[in-house]
C-alpha cells in the first residue's frame, strides 16, 4: 500500500472517551483512519493501525535512502548516464543477471 496521495482521516477522542469506547475507537484506527487521543495532562497521542505505520516507515526509508543517492553528485552522474544505454543493453543482452553476478 503506498501512502502517496491517501488522504489521511483523522478522529478525535478524549482519553476519556478512548478509555470508555476502546473496541470502538480500535476499530476505527484501521487503513488510512488515525485516532487523535487528546488529554489535558499530556500531549496528544495518534492511535494507527500497524499496516499503515509499517508502511510509512517504509516510505520513509525509501525516501531517505534516495536522497542519499541523489546527495552523491558523482554517484547520481553515473547512473543517469547509466541510464541513457539501459535500453540498448538490454536488447544487446550485455547485462549481468543476478545469478551471473553472486553465483546460484
């Protein structure tokens, strides 16, 4: 599931309210549906269903991941010219498989 452009719905409830309906407001935290648990005493809360946060943790990885690729000038130069011979490569059968590579 990417997260790119869900929009994410957010529910309010009161610590109070969370502790009095807990079945229901777990019920309500699944996909892209947040709880905000808010309380006087502390600061707020978000209540998420697991699959979602995993795969935001994921996304972010991902993210974080690319822009290090992209903050190696010389690295992002070598695969856009990379790039630019992929195709041609491809249909000479000049690339590398996984197998030929690590071995099997």
């Amino acid at each position: 599931m990417a997260t790119a452009g869900i929009n994410v719905s957010v529910k309010r409830v009161t610590a109070t309210d969370l502790r009095d309906s807990l079945k229901n407001c777990l019920k309500d935290a699944r996909a892209n549906k947040v709880v905000l648990i808010e309380n006087r005493r502390q600061s707020s809360k978000y209540l998420v269903d697991k699959d979602f946060f995993d795969t935001l943790v994921k996304e972010r990885d991902s993210i974080i991941a690319t822009l290090e690729i992209l903050a190696d000038r010389g690295l992002t130069d070598r695969l856009l010219n990379l790039s630019k011979t992929i195709d041609s490569d491809f249909a000479a059968g000049s690339l590398l498989t996984t197998a030929d590579v690590f071995g099997e």
